[in-house]
C-alpha cells in the first residue's frame, strides 16, 4: 500500500495539490489544486453530475448561494447540534476532538507533553462570519457546513418550475465549510471542501427501500469511476456516532493509507429538514399525492460525498510502482481513462520542423475530443516516465517515418507499454475505442 508521504510528494511535483498560500509558509490543512489536480477534480465531479443528473429523469441539478440566512441553520439544527467535543492540553494547549482519543484518556496524546487535558466543551464547527458593514450579532451568518440545506430551501421552487412528483430528488455540487478541530491526512479532513450531495425526497414508508438503493448506487459509482471494489467497505453508523438530523446513517469507507476512512455518507434525514423548515418559515413544505389523496411531508434520502476525499481515494487507487527489465522503476497512476487529467499526450520525437508541424496540427484537432497534453523536452524514455506518473493512458509519438514515408504514429498503451503503429487516419477512431475498454 503506497504511503501518503508518497502521494503528497507526486501531488507536488507533478501539479496535482499544492499547499495552500505556500509562499507565506503555509495555512495548515488548506490545499489548493493545481493544473492536473483540478483536471481531476472536474473529471470526478464531471462523473458524478453524469450519472447522479444528467442521465436520471427523477434527479434535477442545483446551485444555491454558500452564505444563507442565519434562520436556516437554527431551523436544521446546525446551531445548537452541529458540535464536536473539545479538549484541550493545559500545557500545551493543543487541541482534539474528545470522541477520536482512546477511551478515557486523561493526559495529552502528545508523549513529549503529557500535559493533564480539559474537561470536554461541545464546539460548534460552523465558521462565522458579518455580512455588511456593522459588525454586531444581527448581521452574524454562517458560511454553509454542507451544501444539502440550500436544496431543502429550495425544494418547493424546484418542485413547482419542474413539475416534479415524489419521488424525486435535487443534487448540487459545491463548496462548504467547517471549522474542524483536528484537520489532517492531507485532503482528507480540511476546512474548505467540496461535497457532492443530492436529497432524494420519498414517501416515508419507501425511505428504508431508497436508503438500501442509493447505497448500492454509490459502491457501484465509486467503481466505476476506477476504486477497486476490495478497497471498500460499508460501515453502519452507531446510534451515538449519528449527526443531529439522522434517523440512520451508513459510511463508505475506502482503505486510505493510515487505515479505513469515510469517504461518502448514506443518511437517511426522515422529515427533520423539511419540517422544521416549514415550521420556522411558515411555508408549507408538504407534498399533496394525487393518487392517493394524502398530504404529507416527504422523508429524505441523501447520499453526501466529498469531491475532495474521492481525489485522494483515487490518487491512492491507482498508484503502481513496476520493476522494468532494464532494472529501472517506473511509477504510475493506473487511472481510469474517465478520470484521468490527461488522455491522450501527443509527443513529437524531436524539434524538427516538419515533426513539430505534423505534431501540433495532430494536437489541435484531438483536443477538441480528448483531454492533450503536447509535450516535446527531454529524451522520449523520460516523456513516457512522466505520461505514466500523471496516469495518461494513451501516448502518440511522431517521428521521421511519419511524415516522410508512412503517415503512421506509434500508439503507446500506459498500462501493458504496447506500442503500436496506426495510420494517422483512423487515430481518433482507435483513441476512443481504446479509451471505453481500457
Ligand atoms: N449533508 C450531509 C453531510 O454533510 P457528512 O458526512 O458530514 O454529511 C459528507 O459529509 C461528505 O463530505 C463526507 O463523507 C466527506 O466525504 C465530505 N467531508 C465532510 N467533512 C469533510 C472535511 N472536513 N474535509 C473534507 N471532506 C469532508
């Protein structure tokens, strides 16, 4: 299992995550994406927005605002249930969440300190922030802690401009935040993240049978975007371990480096949101069905996963390290062509003028259809080195054959390093053929 030292230090060098405000020394557990990791990013996202919306009837798409009325996190609950357990060392004034230390720990986990720790405080995770210019408690608001409640705001606009029956559900993807009290594991746990969610609203005695089947949805996206089934896992949340508006909850877990971590919950939320909304705003949030001439508030299913999470999971997946016959190492990210930052890399075998013609057309016109990268510095062995690092499935080289005498580039496979001749002619054909049965 390759170790997260090693997945920080590609993300680094090759430009997929970078630390964020490095320059300045860093902010701790802020990361920013880099050229191919926001390519990646987009792929994933890309992915879930294809086959969570795009491709559903009963599933439409959204993207509300981050900040929201502060009435919005009373009515969820998020103000008063949004908490994690605090403690803090007396000596050295770290702190942790309570429920993550080893039962009855008493004394500061950190053994060079040893220092005695707090009694626990309930900590509100929500960042806080003023909107205007009066700095006061009424102009007090939260940045969003999940995307999820700007669609429970909106379901009755989504209902009425779409026609929507129950069941039907609303997806989003987006930026949110929380104030963690242990950030950590590179992009695993930050502060700023993004989470793909979609609330499925249901009848109330369906909600069990749509917790079941978004579960089996989820394990089977996670594959099809390229983790390997034996890498997750489903883990049944504890009654204790449930958030405040949960009546069950069910994690997938994907096997990161340090162990099993969450990468998607499965919450079944009942009435709780839409509820206590209607409560709080006085607008009616129920549901007339016509068949059967009952009126009632819709039960939610939500699938809430981490388009940052899910990048790390990926990256971890796929990274391979071979012994070649020539003794050499080769590293590689066996990305799933859907994903990967770069499909096709086009590379010229030197500068020649002809070459670098023939090769720069080629290049513009696939990447109208495919993700190209053109590249031209160093040797052709350290080009494939570097395609392979980056998970590029498909390499092009072009050399004096080609337009000389033949018409023909080498087609080079990332995974078995096959290279083969193919006229000019029917590359697109034979790129997007390769790309669907990679
Ligand atoms: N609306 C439900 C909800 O937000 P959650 O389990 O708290 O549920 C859903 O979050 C997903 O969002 C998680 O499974 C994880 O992938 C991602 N996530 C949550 N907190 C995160 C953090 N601090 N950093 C990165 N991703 C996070």
């Amino acid at each position: 299992m390759v170790t997260l030292e090693t997945i920080v230090s590609l993300a680094k060098r090759r430009g997929f995550v970078f630390q964020g405000s490095e320059i300045y020394g860093g902010l701790r557990s802020v990361w920013d994406f880099g050229p191919l990791g926001i390519e990646l990013k987009r792929t994933i996202k890309d992915a879930w927005w294809k086959y969570m919306i795009q491709e559903r009837e009963d599933i439409e798409g959204i993207d509300t605002a981050i900040l929201m009325h502060p009435a919005v996190w009373q009515a969820s609950g998020h103000v008063s249930g949004f908490t994690d357990p605090l403690v803090e060392c007396k000596t050295c004034h770290n702190r942790y969440r309570e429920d993550q230390l080893s039962s009855n720990l008493s004394k500061c986990p950190d053994k060079d300190c040893d220092g005695d720790l707090t009694e626990s405080r309930q900590f509100n995770l929500m960042f806080q922030t003023h909107m205007g210019p009066i700095q006061d408690e009424g102009s007090k608001i939260f940045l969003r802690p999940e995307t999820a409640q700007g669609i429970f705001v909106n379901f009755e606009n989504v209902m009425t401009a779409t026609r929507k029956k129950i069941p039907f559900g609303i997806g989003q993807i987006g930026k949110s935040f929380r104030n963690e009290i242990t950030p950590g594991n590179f992009i695993f746990r930050t502060r700023e993240f993004e989470q793909m969610e979609m609330e499925f609203f249901c009848e109330p005695n369906k909600a069990d049978d749509w917790f079941e089947y978004w579960i089996d949805f989820s394990l089977k996206w996670f594959q099809i975007i390229g983790l390997e089934k034996k890498n997750l896992r489903k883990r049944e949340h504890s009654e204790d371990e449930r958030p405040h508006y949960a009546k069950a909850a069910l994690d997938i877990e994907y096997q990161f480096p340090w162990g099993w971590g969450e990468l998607e919950t499965i919450n079944n939320r009942s009435d709780h949101d839409l509820k206590n909304h209607a409560e709080k705003s006085g607008k009616d949030l129920s549901f007339f069905d016509e068949d059967s001439k009952e009126r009632y508030i819709p039960w939610v299913v939500e699938p809430a996963m981490g388009a940052d999470r899910t990048v790390l999971a990926v990256l971890c997946d796929a990274y391979r390290e071979e012994d070649l016959e020539n003794k050499d190492k080769r590293v590689l990210l066996k990305f799933n062509p859907i994903i990967s930052p770069v499909q096709v890399a086009i590379l010229p075998l030197s500068k020649n003028e002809k070459l670098a013609k023939f090769s720069s057309d080629l290049y513009q016109k696939l990447k109208k259809s495919f993700r190209c990268q053109f590249d031209v510095t160093q040797s052709i062995g350290k080009r494939y080195r570097r395609q392979d690092e980056i998970g590029t499935p498909i390499c092009l080289t072009i050399d004096f054959d080609t337009v000389e005498k033949d018409n023909c580039v080498t087609l080079r496979h990332r995974d078995t390093m096959e290279q083969i001749r193919i006229n000019v002619k029917n590359v697109e054909k034979e790129i997007e053929n390769l790309l669907a049965n990679f």
